[in-house]
C-alpha cells in the first residue's frame, strides 16, 4: 500500500490511496481487506477522515474499493495522443487533429509539478 497524505492548510483531513496491490493469485483470500483495513486505522489514527483513490472502471479494483465503502464521486477516462516530434506524427490519430486551427480564447498551458498559482483557479 502507498498512501499520498496532504500537509497543506485545510487538506490535513485527507489523504489519497495511491496503491493497495494483492498479487493476482493471493486475492479473495482476505489479504486486500486486511490490508485495508490497517491502512484505515492509521489513516484515523492521524486524523484523516477522507481518502481518495483512482481504480479503472470494471477491474478487480472498482469491487474491492466498493465492497470498502469508497463509492465513485468522479468517474474518468483517460485519453491520450501522442504529440508529434519532428513534423510527423507518431500514429495516424494525431494526424487528424495535428491541422485543426487555434480557437480563440484559448491556449495551451504545460507544466510540471503542483499547478501555478496563477492557473489554479481554472485548473481547479
């Protein structure tokens, strides 16, 4: 298990279940509940009384996290394109966007690490 706990003010209540793996051939033996049920109690014991995790929809995740009470508040895909390096792109999907002209009021904003003051705001 890995546990991400939040030190900033008024986030000091919450914590996000990185991890909690049960190898393949362990599971449905108790291991994962028992697992969980460790990291609850130190997750209480430091006063963190949220916790979020992110489990792929229809996976072995999604019905242990539910059968431990968590319940979807935010339901995501993921989508990804690969950003052509060198004028040409790196599959045929990034060809049909790579023309697709700038639209007004918007532009696009990189960054590594916690989101700029500046941006927060709309990121949040």
């Amino acid at each position: 298990a890995a546990l991400l706990l939040f030190t900033e003010e008024g986030n000091t209540h919450t914590a996000f279940l990185d991890a909690l793996t049960v190898r393949p051939g362990a599971r449905r033996r108790g291991i994962g509940t028992a697992l969980w049920e460790r990291v609850r109690e130190e997750l209480l014991a430091d006063g963190r009384t949220s916790v979020a995790a992110m489990v792929d929809l229809g996976g072995p995740g999604q019905a242990f996290a539910e059968a431990a009470g968590f319940r979807n508040v935010l339901p995501m895909a993921w989508y990804v394109q690969d950003i052509p390096v060198g004028g040409e792109p790196a599959h045929a999907a990034a060809d049909c966007c790579a023309s697709a002209p700038a639209t007004p009021g918007y532009e696009l904003l990189t960054w590594y690490g916690l989101v700029p003051d500046a941006w927060a705001p709309a990121a949040a």
